[in-house]
C-alpha cells in the first residue's frame, strides 16, 4: 500500500497543507511543535476517523485536534493498494461524515460495513488492520519503539492468529471470551443474575415455595372459611349499630334544625324589642317637650291675665284722672305687651296639640310592636318547650339502646349517650366496616387463590418434571463449554510452544542485520519477554542494554510483526524513533530499510538532519516533504 497525496483543511495546528508522498523513504525535517505528530495523527484519523471518548485521557482526541483556527475539520487522502485498486477519503470530523472513492470518482462508502461506535469498516476490510494494530506496529513515535506488556500481547496474539488459522482476527483471547462469555450467557454461574442456571434455581425455589404452600394452605383453608364468617358477621353487627346511630343522629338533627329555625323569630323579636326601645325613647322626650310647653303656657296666661288688669287701671285712670300723656302710653305699652302674650299662649297652644297628636300616635304604634314582641315570645317560647319535650324523649329512647339495647356493648362503661358521642361512633361504625369490608376481600381473593392453588397442584409437579429435564440439559451443555474451554487452552499453550522458535528466529535475523552482527540470537519467552544472547553466549534481558541497543531490538520486533501480521505491505511511519541512535547504528537501520523494505512507503518525521544527511551520504533516494 502506498499513500500518494494528502490533503489537510483544516486538523489541530494545521490548515490548508497538501502533501505528496513517494514510494521508498519520504523525509520530513521540521523543528518541534510544528505538526509532525497531528500529521501522523491525520493519517490515522482519516482511516479510521477521530474518537470523542477520552477513555482515560484528559481530553478526548477530537478536542486536542479540533483546529485552532480554520473553521474547516476535514481533510482528503489519496491511496493505491499492492492490487493497483487507488481510493480517495474525504472525512468532515465535526460532521462524521465521511466519504470514499474509488479511481473513477464513484462513491462505494456504502459497499463497506459500518459499526456504529467506530463508523465505516473499509479500511479494515481492505488490509485487515484495525486501528489498534496500525498504531501498534505501522506508527512508530519516539520513546514508543519499546512496547508495553499489552502491546506485546496484541501484537503476538495477531500473529499467533495469523499462523494458526490463516485470519488474524480468529484469536484465542475473543475465543477464549466467546467461550467464556457463552458459559455466562447460557449458563450462568452463582455470581450471574438472570442466566439460565439462575432462572432455573429460581424457578425451582419457586415451584417448592408454590408445592409448600399448597400444603400450608390445604390446612388453612378451614381457618381462612371462619374469618370470612367472623368477617361477615362483624359487617352485619357494626352496619345495624350504624343505621341506629345514624338515625339517633337524623332524628337529633331534625330538632336541632326546627330549634334553628326559631333563630328568625327570636331575631324578628330582637328587633322588634330594639324598635320598641327607640320608640319608648321617643316618648320620653314627646313627654318632656309637653311639659315645657305646658309650663310655658301657664306662663304666658299668668302675664296676660296681669297684662289685662293693669290695662283695665290704665283706663280707668285716664277717664277719671284726665287724658295724661303719660298714661296713655303706658297703657299702649302694655297692651302691646298684652296682645304679644295672647299671641305667644295661641302659639304655645297649637304646639302642644301637635305634641299630643305626635304622642297619641307614638303610643298606637308602641302598642303595636309590643303585642307583637309579646306574640313573639309566646311563640318561641310555645316551640322551645315542645322541641326540648320531643329531644327529651328521643334521648331517653338513645338511652335505652345505649344500656339496654343493641348498643350496649358499645357504652364501654359510660351510662349517658350524647350528641358528640353518636357522631363519633358513627365515624368509628364506618371506618370498621370500611376495614373489615377490604379484609373480606382480602380472604375471598386468597381463598379464591388457594383453591386454584390446590386445582394446579397437577400443573406445578408437571412444571417441577420439566425444569428437572431441562436443568440436566444444562448441566451437560455446561460440562461440554467447560470441555472446550480446557481443550482450547491445552491448545493454545501447545501452540505458544512452537510459535517462539520461528519468531524469534526472525527477530534475531533482522537484529543481526541492523546491528551488523553484534547480536545475533532473541529468546522470546512465555512471559513475552525478550532476552538477548550476545556473542560470548551470554543470555540477558533487553532491559539491561543502552536505550539505543533496545530500540533497535524492538524495532526489529516491530518489523517482524509487520511482515507476520499483515499482508499488505503498508506504510511505516518512524516519528523522531532515532533519538538515542549514535551515527553508525543510524547509518545500518536505514540501510536495512531501504534494503529489506523496498516494497514499504516509509515516512521519516525528525527535528534534525541527521538522517538526511545519512541518506545523502549513502547516496539513498528519499522525498523531501513539509507541512
């Protein structure tokens, strides 16, 4: 495989980059922080697209290469297969769209699977490499050339699928997990919820629970048939006691509303009572102006009788004394004075008749209200004295009940019924009924319950029969999952035996060339752990030599896990991995690159010209590229 152009919009720190890549060594000097990772990253990403999950990271992928400033996260890559068969990818990250084409421009995304975590499957369906395996072998970063333990693994089992069953996705692990998983999910355990064995178990405890408690019910269904006899006599027995009550209490209501109706009549007498008052208030005053003005008259009779006799002196003085001036208009004063008086006794006597007339009609009409007031009170008094002799006999005949009667047994010792504990007794009658009502349901439905129990007993032993049958089928799929699951370990543990040799023959070739023959024999352990045996025949763990010894050493193990694993002959990607290389281990690794990888684009990413300048001295053709 071999990838020809690629082109970046818009991803992390770069915009608007297209590059060419050629066949054999491609070279990217560029100093740190300039991109050389977010273009690996690009490469990957446009195969197998950009995660969102941070899966332990702080951020995810998508946030780190979101770009910084293009607005466009998308980018296009060309690539051809060893088959010749070229494809273009074009992938929008923000809109995990992603589109691929085959040499004519025809869009054949839909020709390939799609997983909805991970999206189009073509990649993988075309080199049979899934991202992790690419990043594990194909992108080599500097300080990553040493795999971890489970890289190790990954790696290995790849390989060891590949050897073993011609396809490097048949693994023993998925297997091993599909066997396990298949015991779980058919079989259960006693760790498992809700797995056949536990369905089982609990059908079965279900099943002894129901046959027990068929037993139980067949001795308490007699029992059950006298509560709902007690039930029912307690309902009959507390519903006579409340239509009692309730009638003592209607009955007792009854008067309390005639006696409430005799409120309007006592109301009409108040009022009558507080006019009769008002009137009589009237009178009093009518009475007291009466008696001003009788005083005020006899007053005004007093001065007038006084008036005429001294007038009648007057002239007769003046007819036998002589016309005196002075007589004469002294008697003209007094007379004036005399008819002033007339004048105010007229007046003073016409007042006191309106007075009497006012007075006479005041007391018809206080007359009135008070033969009313009278009635009134007759009344109310006649109807207070029949509703307390009608109360009086109702309580009596209460009373009777209460000590004599059905009721007795509800007294609890207290001799006299009242009004308060009637309705108390009748909330009490009816929340026991109420009660009592919803326990003989209680007891039909599960006497309804237990009979149909004890018909069912057939059905239940019948169902015990066939959970028996089906739980011996289980046991016996269990015993044969467990049977290949020992067969596949024994297997695979022969198999690990005879897997070491060739690879680590091969590993020890390739370290042997790059080395130019300082090491030539790796031990691959069961532990998968390399060990190194030097030419003094000494056997030691690659983690004792120089960091730049053990890059080689796993470098060449990468090597030959990619020609193990993979069938195409795929890019290899080395990102400053040279860093603790000296010139003369430089120099042999890109001989044997360039030697034994013809067929292989590699791309070099460094942030110095060490190895351009080798590469010139060796006078190796390599592309130059840039961001």
């Amino acid at each position: 495989m071999k990838i020809n152009n690629i082109q970046i919009n818009g991803f992390g720190n770069l915009e608007n980059k297209e590059i060419k890549l050629e066949k054999g060594i491609n070279l990217m000097n560029e100093k740190n922080e300039k991109g050389k990772s977010t273009f690996i990253k690009f490469i990957s990403g446009m195969f197998y697209g950009i995660s969102k999950n941070k899966n332990g990271k702080s951020i995810s992928d998508y946030e780190k290469y979101t770009p910084w400033n293009a607005k466009d996260f998308s980018g296009r890559l060309e690539y051809e297969l060893d088959d010749k068969s070229k494809f273009i990818i074009f992938r929008d990250f923000n809109k995990k769209k992603m589109q691929i084409m085959n040499e004519k421009g025809q869009d054949i995304s839909g020709e390939y699977d799609v997983d909805k975590t991970s999206g189009s499957k073509f990649f993988y369906e075309q080199t049979k490499m899934d991202e992790e395996l690419f990043e594990n072998t194909l992108m080599i970063k500097q300080g990553e050339t040493k795999l971890d333990s489970k890289q190790q693994n990954i790696l290995i089992q790849k390989i060891t699928n590949l050897v073993s069953t011609g396809n490097d996705n048949i693994s023993y692990q998925k297997a091993k997990e599909k066997i396990n998983k298949k015991l779980v999910e058919e079989i259960g355990s006693e760790r498992t919820t809700n797995r056949p064995i536990n369905i089982l178990n609990d059908k079965i405890k279900e099943v002894d629970k129901k046959t027990n408690k068929i037993k139980e019910y067949k001795n308490t269904l007699e029992e059950n048939e006298k509560n709902k006899k007690r039930i029912e006599k307690e309902i009959e027995e507390n519903t006579k006691k409340l239509e009692i009550y309730k009638s003592m209490k209607l009955k007792l209501d009854s008067l309390e509303d005639e006696r409430e109706k005799l409120k309007v009549n006592i109301d009409m007498k108040n009022e009558q009572k507080k006019e009769l008052e008002i009137l009589n208030n009237q009178l009093r005053e009518i009475l007291k102006e009466e008696n001003k003005i009788s005083k005020k008259k006899n007053k005004s009779m007093f001065f007038l009788c006084l008036f005429l006799i001294i007038v009648g002196i007057m002239f007769f003085f003046i007819n036998y004394l002589g016309k005196n001036i002075i007589l004469i208009v002294g008697a003209l004063i007094i007379a004036i004075g005399a008819i002033t008086t007339i004048y105010d006794f007229i007046k003073k006597n016409m007042d006191k008749k309106k007075i009497v007339k006012s007075k006479e009609d005041l007391m018809v009409k206080i007359n009135t209200i008070r033969e009313t007031v009278d009635k009134l009170s007759n009344e109310i008094k006649s109807k207070e004295q029949k509703i307390d002799v009608q109360k009086q006999i109702e309580m009596e005949n209460m009373q009777r009940e209460y000590t004599t009667g059905i009721l007795k047994e509800d007294s609890n010792g207290v001799l006299n019924i009242s009004y308060d504990r009637i309705v108390m007794e009748i909330c009490e009658k009816e929340d026991k009924i109420s009660e009592a009502k919803i326990n003989l349901n209680t007891v039909n439905f599960e006497k309804n319950r237990i009979e149909k129990e004890i018909k069912n007993i057939g059905d239940i032993e019948k169902e015990r029969k066939e959970i028996d049958e089906k739980r011996k089928e289980i046991e016996s799929l269990e015993k044969s999952i467990k049977l290949a699951q020992m067969c596949l370990e024994d297997a695979y543990e022969k198999f690990k035996e005879n897997l070491g040799p060739n690879l680590k023959n091969n590993i020890s070739n390739t370290v042997e060339k790059i080395s130019s023959g300082k090491y030539n024999n790796i031990y691959l352990n069961d532990k998968n752990e390399l060990l190194l045996e030097l030419k003094n025949g000494q056997v030691i763990p690659v983690d004792r030599l120089s960091m730049g010894t053990i890059d080689q050493i796993f470098l060449a193990l990468r090597f030959n896990i990619l020609k193990e694993t993979i069938k195409e002959n795929m890019p290899i990607i080395l990102d400053e991995v040279f860093a603790y290389y000296d010139d003369e281990r430089l120099e042999n690794v890109l001989k044997f690159l360039n030697r034994e990888y013809k067929d292989n684009q590699i791309i070099i990413l460094s942030c110095s010209n060490r190895e351009k300048d080798i590469l010139n001295k060796l006078k190796i053709e390599y592309n130059q590229i840039k961001i």
